[in-house]
C-alpha cells in the first residue's frame, strides 16, 4: 500500500520498458504519492495523509474538512 493515494485511489499501473531494440520487460508506473500534515480545525489535531500530487491540489481547493470526509466515505481510517 506504499504508493496509494487516500484521497483519489491512485495505485501503480503496469506497463512495458520497451528498449532501443523494442525488446519488452515489465515496468510499474508509480502515481507522485506524498507524505502531507494538515491542521484538522474541526477534530483539533493534525493528520497525516498519503497524497498524491493532484490529490494535495484538490484539497488545497476543496479544503481539509471536505477531504476528509471523502476519505472517510471511502471507507479509510484517518
């Protein structure tokens, strides 16, 4: 569960390195996770949340509270 997102569901996606010479191996296309705290208002605490970078942008739109209860409702412990 290293490269997760809580907020949007982001995991790794699975491809092919394809070389100069086309010869194909495996490859994992890892999603730009972070490790953010924010300041919950309503709780009076800090939380810790794994992001990834388009998730940080939408909670920097959508505000802390809204991002939590999203998780939440996804069924996530925060």
């Amino acid at each position: 569960m290293s490269a997760h997102c809580q907020l949007t569901g982001a995991q790794p996606g699975f491809g092919n390195a394809i070389s100069h010479s086309h010869r194909r191996t495996s490859r994992r296309f890892d999603p730009n996770v972070q490790r953010k705290r924010y300041w919950l208002p309503g709780e009076g605490r800090y939380v810790r949340l794994r992001l990834s970078a388009k998730a940080i942008k939408t909670v920097d739109t959508i505000g802390v509270e809204a991002a939590v209860a999203r998780i939440r409702a996804r069924g996530v412990k925060v």
